[in-house]
C-alpha cells in the first residue's frame, strides 16, 4: 500500500514539475512563490471537487439500488439524510492530505503547514456534518418505522449533541487552526461552568422533558391536547429541544416552552379520538324559586308526555297509598311528593337515553350538582359516538334545545342574567 502511495506521489510530481517550472518563468521576479501557491490551491480544490463529484455518484448509484424503504429502511434513511456525500467529502479530503506535498515538491514549505491545518479543519468540518447527518438518519429511519415516541427522544437527544457538538468542535477547530492543545482552552472553562449552566438551562430542561416524555408515553406528535395554563387547544405538531408547536384548531398555531410538559397541566385529549367517543359535560341552570310540588292537575297535564306517563301513573299510585293512612295527609307537604325539577329530570333521562347517537355502552346521566348563586346546575354527561368536531356540536346543540324548550312545561325557569 505504501509503494502504491510513493508511486502516485511521483507519478504527480513528474506531472506538475513542467507546470512548476513554466509559472518561475512567466511570474515576475520575486513573485513565483505568489503564482505558484495561488496554482496549488487551485489544482488541490480542483483535485478534490473531481474525486469528490465521482465518489458521490458512485456511492450514491448503490444506495439507490436499495431503493425500497420497507426492505431497506436503514439504508434508504442513510441515503435520504445525505450521509453518503459526507462520505465522498472525507474521502476526497483525505486524499488531497496524501498528495498535497506531491505538487511543487521542494517549494512553498511554508505553505505546507497551512495546507496541513486546512485539510485538518476540513475532516474536523466533515466529521460534525456527517455526526449530524447520522441523527438525521436515525430520525428518518423512526419516521418510517412510525415509532414517534423514539423521535421524540431522538429529537431531545440530537439538538443537545448539536449543541454540544457545536461548542465542541468550535474548540477542536481553534486548536486545529492555531496549532495549540485542547486541554488549554477546556482547561480555561472551568471558571465558567456555572455561566455555561445557567445559558444552557432551557436546553437540559428541554432534554430531560424529552426523554421523559419519550419514556412515559403520554405526549406525541400528533396528539390532540388542551393545556388551561395557555388557553390553547390542538394538534401536537413538533416537539423540539426548547419549543413546542401546537397547531390550533382556528388554524393558528402556538409555541410552549417544552420544559412546560413536565411542569403543567395537559389535558391529552387524543383518547377521544382513537376509542370514537367524546364525551358531552354541559349543564343547564334553574331558577330555585321556580321549583314546586306538582298538583294533581298539573299530574294530569304531564300524563299527555310519553316518556313519563308510565312514570306519573305509577309514582301517583304509590303516593296515594302513602297517604292513606297519614295524619294531615290534605297537606301537601306532609309525605313524599312529586317537584317539577324532579319529573322534568327523569324526563332528561329517558330522552337522552333514546338518542342513538349517544354511546350506550359509557354513562348516559342526568345529575344535579351543587347548588350555585347561579341556581340549580342540571348536568347532562354522557359521550357520543362520532368524535367528529361539527356532528358533535350538531349532537349535543340538539338536545340542549329540546331540553330548555321541554322545561317550560314544567314551569321550571332557565337562568338568565337579566339586563
């Protein structure tokens, strides 16, 4: 190998000495050295853009045979993040470092170093863009995989390197170019770490929030999320290092600090969407003062409504065995009775549960909370069963407006500010 390296050696130096000795020629005196260091670098960049162009298209003709990503994905994520072109750029250089000395032996010593420390920069240069390269391809290779809790801790862990990578290879290539060790300047940030610390604070925290979300599999591209903190409701669009996009549903998107992850509270709504079920949780509020005891007559009227005919003529003979034997029993207070806001709810009830469109199989409830300075909350909570954004507005539109008509036949009175 090394004869083989000695003869190309001398193969170029036979090759470039007429060119060498033409330019002494033509150059005006005390200024050769000037036209031949402006020839070398030219014919060493021209050297090197050559291999470097047909490496690449050899490189890149075979990983094109592997075309297909889902029998190759490793090699189509290669190709696809450009990995092989910094494999040309590496060889290429690598070869201009063997034959640089080769062209106009003998002169421009002083060049030489300069040459050295330029290919040295340029496989410093190379080797940062083809580590980068390497955390694109295992990204792609995820994306094809679909695997979007393994990006996002790929996605963590690659814009730390590079951001580390660039700090480190900041240093490598001063000590590169001027010649000096390493150990002086890492030495010489000691002083400095806690500065360094509190500058990359977002960074660290946004690592660790990766990984942990990564880890905990609650959070992923894509997901549909509400966080209260920010009023902000959407679709997970990117999780990157120190920000999160969220695109929202009014097609506006908002960006989060991606420490907030870990800090606040995220509704992750994304269930909703993949069991086909979203849930309705709204109320209706009643005035106390409308509630009554309903009368005979008014047991009567009610009688006409088919869901709770059945209802009324039981409950009605039940009461009236109840008084029977009670003292005062002309007193309507005395013994149980029937309320309007108490038959209007079994009313509620025995609609809702006819509705089709509702999810038998989750709760389908009709319930009073706790009494408000707004009045009487009667919660309807059940979930329909087409997660569809407009058809469930359409839904639970619908039967809310027959609910706030259907209780005035109740005498029941929906609160209202009043102006």
């Amino acid at each position: 190998m090394n004869d083989q390296l000695e003869d190309t050696r001398d193969l170029i130096t036979q090759l470039t000495d007429p060119l060498y000795i033409y330019i002494s020629e033509i150059s005006p005196f005390g200024l050769d050295w000037v036209f031949h260091m402006i020839v070398k670098m030219f014919l060493l960049c021209t050297v090197f853009l050559v291999i470097d162009f047909v490496l690449k298209i050899i490189i890149n003709t075979v990983f094109r045979i592997f075309h297909n990503q889902e029998k190759y994905p490793v090699i189509r994520s290669i190709y696809q993040s450009k990995i092989t072109n910094s494999i040309a750029h590496f060889i290429a250089l690598l070869i201009i470092g063997g034959i640089h000395e080769s062209i106009f032996p003998g002169a421009l010593t002083k060049t030489t170093k300069f040459i050295i420390r330029s290919v040295n920069l340029g496989m410093v240069m190379i080797f940062a863009g083809m580590l980068y390269r390497g955390l694109t391809a295992f990204r792609n290779y995820f994306i094809i995989k679909q695997d979007f809790y393994k990006i996002m801790a790929l996605n963590a862990i690659s814009e730390t390197v590079r951001i580390l990578g660039i700090f480190i290879f900041t240093v490598v290539g001063i000590c590169v170019i001027f010649g000096i060790k390493g150990t002086t300047i890492v030495g010489s940030l000691g002083a400095i770490t806690a500065v360094l610390v509190l500058v990359f604070r977002d960074t660290i925290l946004g690592f660790v929030t990766g990984l942990h979300v990564a880890t905990s599999k609650n959070l992923k591209v894509g997901d549909w999320v509400s966080i209260p903190k920010y009023n902000v409701e959407g679709n997970i669009a990117e999780i990157n290092l120190l920000t999160t996009r969220i695109n929202n549903f009014d097609k506006t998107f908002s960006t989060i600090p991606t420490y907030d992850l870990l800090t606040t509270e995220i509704k992750n709504l994304q269930v909703i969407s993949e069991t086909n079920a979203r849930r309705i949780k709204k109320s209706i509020y009643f005035n106390i003062n409308s509630f009554k005891f309903l009368e005979e007559e008014d047991i009567e009227r009610l009688k006409n409504i088919n869901l709770i005919s059945d209802y009324l003529k039981q409950s009605s003979i039940e009461l009236r065995k109840e008084k029977e034997n009670m003292a005062h029993k002309e007193e309507i207070i005395n013994g149980r009775q029937l309320t309007n806001i108490g038959v209007f709810r079994y009313y509620a009830q025995k609609y809702i549960e006819r509705i089709p469109e509702l999810d038998k199989e989750g709760p389908v409830i009709v319930r009073q909370l706790n009494i408000t300075p707004q009045g009487l909350p009667l919660e309807i909570y059940s979930f329909t069963n087409d997660t569809e954004w407009v058809r469930f507005e359409e839904i639970q539109a619908d039967i809310f407006d027959h609910l706030l008509v259907a209780s005035k036949e109740f005498d029941l009175e929906v609160m209202q500010v009043k102006v």
